[in-house]
C-alpha cells in the first residue's frame, strides 16, 4: 500500500501534468500545483527538491505511462496493428473531444515549450516518444514488418496522431484525429499486406 508521502507525490505529478495541458509548462506555478493538489505548501521541494523541472519531468513521465497503457489496452483487444492504432487514436479522440479540447498530449507541450531550454525535460519528452514508438514497433513486427520498416512505420504513425492532437485542439474538432486514425489504419493494412505477400 502506498504511504502518504508517495500519494502526495503522485498527486502533485498529476496535478502538474493536467495543469501544462491546459495552462502550458510556462503556464503553470508551483503555487497552482499545490493549490489544485491540495498538498502542503512546502511538499513540492520535499518531493521534488530539484523544483519545477523535476515536477515536470514527473508529469511527462505519467503521461508517458498512460499513453503507454492505452497503446498496451488497444494492442490487446484488436485482432490487428490496424485495428490497435485506430483504437488507441479513437479513444485519445474522445479524450480530447470530452475535454472541450483541452487536454492533449502534454509532451508535446513540454516539448515545444522548453525543448531548447532544459536539456532534462528534452530528454524526458524524448524518452517518452520512445516508449509509445517501442511497443509499436513491436506490434508491427508481430505483424510481420522486418524491424527497421517496423521502428520507420512506428516513428511515422506516432508522429501523426501527436500532429493530429495538435489540430484536433485549434480546430476543436475530433475530425483530425479521426481522420489520421483512417489513414494510419490504411497505411499499416498496406505495409502488413506487403510483407506478408513477400514472405
């Protein structure tokens, strides 16, 4: 069973992880995060003592998790790659969709936010790319893509739906997502058809 400490922790993490989706990493105090965590004024440095930056390194990792966890949950009840992508993209569209398209992908957020400023976030988006881009690949060789045109197609249909949430949001519309869950699906059918014909 977790301790109080730790639950404090997690709190705070996912406090600062809602607020970067709705107010930006620069958006977003420490003040803010205590409030809307309902955590003691001076837990912050006591769990994260490197501050700001280590609260979002926090908030990007659990976000990592639970794209991770949608991407495991979609794989599991597909019968295909095609039909995994189009679920985890579906259900990331409702999210977004039932947010008033607020929430999207706060990786990308921090990404573009502090990418060029703090070498310790850069890292922890890119470590977070990596572990949606991983078990795709792994999917799409369970599917039958040699390797290299596995971790390719994977880097490619991540890279859209992170650009699809993005259009999702400014246009208010799921109508991006939905149509990158279309094209993804169509695209990993072709690839998977075309290396099981040259087998």
């Amino acid at each position: 069973m977790a301790s109080k400490g730790d639950l404090t922790k997690a709190r705070l993490a996912e406090s600062m992880l809602e607020l970067i989706q709705t107010s930006g990493y620069s958006g977003t105090g420490l003040n803010a995060v205590i409030e809307h965590a309902g955590a003691p004024k001076g837990s912050i440095y006591f769990h994260f003592p490197e501050g700001k930056e280590g609260l979002g390194v926090a908030a990007v990792d659990l976000a990592a998790k639970q794209f991770e966890a949608l991407i495991a949950e979609a794989a599991a009840s597909a019968g295909s790659a095609a039909g995994a992508a189009r679920a985890a993209v579906e259900a990331l569209a409702t999210i977004v969709g039932e947010s008033d398209f607020r929430l999207g992908c706060p990786v990308s957020v921090v990404t573009l936010e502090m990418g060029a400023e703090s070498e310790r976030l850069r890292q922890a988006c890119a470590t977070a790319f990596e572990s949606w881009i991983t078990p795709t690949t792994a999917l799409l060789e369970a599917n039958g893509l040699e390797a290299a045109e596995a971790r390719s197609l994977a880097t490619v249909v991540v890279s859209m739906i992170e650009g699809a949430v993005i259009v999702s949001r400014a246009m208010k519309s799921t109508q991006p997502l939905l149509s990158a869950a279309d094209v993804v699906a169509e695209l990993i059918d072709q690839r998977c058809q075309t290396a099981e014909k040259t087998r």
